[in-house]
C-alpha cells in the first residue's frame, strides 16, 4: 500500500483512522455485545426451565432469542457483500476485463466463480464486493464486514468492484476508515450467513489470512 | 502507448492515449485530465499487485491511469 492519503477521508474528518488497534478494539467491543445479549436470554430461559417447567413455551422463546439476535447481527454483516442495485449487464464484460487485468491470476479465477476479489493487505485479507467489503484478520479468527461504494447506480458491477479495489490499494487505512463497519465476528457465523457462491472466497481468505 | 480511462455506464471509456515522447498529446491528455477532476473524477495510477497510486497531475511516465468516482460508506 502507498502512504498517499485516500482523497475521501476528507468527507468524514470526525473519524480516527482505521489501524490494527481500532479493528482489535472493535472486534472485542463486538464480542462482548454478542455476550450481552446472548447469556442473560440464554440463563433467563434455562432458569425458567429449572424453575417451572411449565413455563417452557417462555424459556424456549428466551432461547431462541440468544440464537436469533447474534443470526441477524450476522447476516447484517454478510449483507455488505451482497449483490445490489442495477446490473447494467450490458457494460458488464467491458468492466470485467479491467477488473481482470487488476487482479492476478487466481484471484481473477476467485472473483468471476464468486463475485469477490481477494486483497492481501495488511490489515488483514480482503474480500471485495460490489458495495462492500470483508477484512479476514491476520489469524484468520474474525471478520470485519465494511459497507462501501460508489454512488454512480449505472455502473456495472466489476467496476464497483474496480473502484474499491483501487481505493483499498491506494490506502488501506483510509478504505477502512471511510467505510462504515457493520459487523465483526468469527467467520463461520458470517459464513453461513453469506451467499453459497461467496462462500469459497471467505473460505480462500482464511486460507490466505493463516491458521483459524 | 499510454491511456486515461474513465469508469463508466460503458464499463470504461478511453479519454485520451499518449507517448512520452508526444508533447501534443500528453498536453491534450493532461487538459482532458484536468477536465474529468473538475467533474468530480480521482486520477488513480495502478502500480502492480496490491499498489495504488492517487494522482492530481498527470504522470507522463505511466502506462495507465484510471478515473473513478468518490466512494463512501454505505
């Protein structure tokens, strides 16, 4: 990554930059929200249960509750990458063959089977998409989902995918800080929620990222 | 044969090509250049795998520069 500065952090000047400790205070931030409001639905249904088994209709909508709440923060996440907006299919093999030529081989192979182009940085591994992105930490043990994109609606979809792979590269730090951050948490509970066809390329960035 | 390209509705439109040896089309790339950042373009110049460079000039010397559109948070 070069140390010139993304020209769009100058839209959001109220936001500290995006760096290894920020992700890692977010990630555990994140970790102890799903903690909150997992265990007490958790431990108020399971307490119900041993009190009065009568009340299991109520103990077991507690429960579904701590499995539920964590689901929807997950697929909020998965979300991010998600196909959106027009198709504009007809400028779609013209953008294609840019984004091709962005990417190396396999990574080009990655984001035709997938949608999603896989970035090494140093934050982590990157999965591009079309209106967002997802960072696999340098363990491999959590995802950050990010929600980016450009504004154009006509354009076809790789070269949304283009324009943020070109940001990322000139500033990863910045990319992050300019994006908003929509959810981290361990990338099987993204995964799951993620689109089938998206699912090998999370499975890549773990591989990419290390052991997890 | 170096080339500005602008993504676009068409998946990418060429702006302008030069050589560096050409001074009448680098300057006429250069006032294309300059036009699409009034329109609100950022010059980008990709420098190989995982490298990216933001422009406010021209660079006679690249192969390739890209315009795209100010992304932001969604």
């Amino acid at each position: 990554m070069t140390a010139d500065a993304l020209p769009e952090l100058a839209s959001v000047p109220w936001r500290s930059r995006t760096d290894e400790r920020w992700l890692r205070r977010y990630g555990r931030l994140w970790h102890a929200w799903t903690l909150l409001y997992t265990v007490p639905f958790l431990a108020a249904g399971i307490a119900m249960l041993a009190l009065e088994p009568l009340t299991a209709p109520v103990a077991l909508a507690a429960i579904a509750h701590a499995w539920i709440i964590p689901e929807l923060y997950a697929f909020r996440g998965a979300s991010v990458v998600r196909p959106k907006g027009p198709r504009n299919e007809r400028a779609e093999p013209v953008a294609q063959g840019l984004l091709g030529d962005l990417l190396g081989h396999d990574e080009r192979d990655l984001q035709r089977q997938t949608g999603l182009a896989l970035e090494p940085g140093e934050l982590g591994t990157w999965l591009v998409g079309e209106s967002g992105a997802l960072l696999v930490t340098p363990d491999g043990r959590r995802v950050h989902c990010f929600c980016v994109g450009v504004s154009e609606r006509d354009l076809p979809p790789s070269d949304r995918v283009s324009h943020l792979l070109l940001a990322l590269r000139t500033d990863e730090g910045g990319f992050a800080t300019v994006a908003n951050h929509a959810f981290a948490g361990a990338p099987w509970r993204v995964r799951r929620r993620l689109p089938v066809q998206m699912r090998p390329a999370l499975d890549s960035a773990r591989a990419a990222a290390g052991p997890g | 044969m170096a080339r500005l390209i602008r993504m676009d509705s068409t998946g990418h439109t060429t702006i302008a090509e030069w050589t560096a040896a050409d001074d009448a089309a680098f300057g006429a790339a250069v006032e294309e250049f300059r036009g699409q950042l009034d329109q609100g373009y950022i010059g980008t110049v990709p420098e190989g795998p995982g490298k990216a460079a933001h422009v406010r000039e021209l660079p006679r010397g690249a192969d390739l520069v890209v315009l795209r559109r100010p992304i932001a948070g969604g």
